[in-house]
C-alpha cells in the first residue's frame, strides 16, 4: 500500500489540527461511516505518535502515516489524500 497526501491537504491539516514539524498524524480504522473499500467502516484521524506503522509519509516535518494493524482496511488500494475544489473538505481516494 502507498500513502499519498498534497500540499493543500497537508496545509489544511496543519491549520485545522494545528500541528507543526515534529508531529505525528494517524489515520485510523473507525467504526461506522461510509466507504468504498470496507462497508461499516471508515477513517478517522488523530494526532499521536505511531506504535508499528505499517506506511508513512512525510511532508514539511510531519509524518502522516497508518498504522499496521489498521492495512487490513485498505484491502490492496493505495490511499491518496487530497483536498476538493473548495478547499475546504479532505478527500480520501482509494486507487
């Protein structure tokens, strides 16, 4: 699995959960919600240091990254983080 994320993704992550270099953010299997890859599932997101991470990227000093417990999720599909037109609302795109 590849983990992706864009400037204006990480950009918004840094106002809106006012991270900084240095931090950690992790996007984590939740129950509930709605998703294209595991039904009754989907991601939440949290700022706290990784225990085993199973993919990580990192931009501007901060690594977003997914744990190994959680790849189950992903099912084969990458995970690309981008932003909408607005840029206002985080989009998670499984390819």
């Amino acid at each position: 699995m590849k983990l992706t994320i864009t400037k204006p993704a990480v950009d918004w992550y840094k106002n809106e959960m006012e991270i900084k270099s240095g931090d950690f953010v992790r996007f984590y299997v939740r129950l509930g919600g709605c998703s294209t890859v595991q039904s009754g599932f989907s991601l939440g997101v949290d700022k706290e240091q990784p225990k085993e991470s199973g993919v990580k990227v990192m931009d501007d000093g901060i690594t977003f990254y997914v744990e190994s417990e959680d790849m189950w999720y992903f099912d084969g599909h990458d995970l690309a983080i981008d932003l909408d037109e607005d840029g206002e609302t985080v989009l998670f795109k499984y390819e």
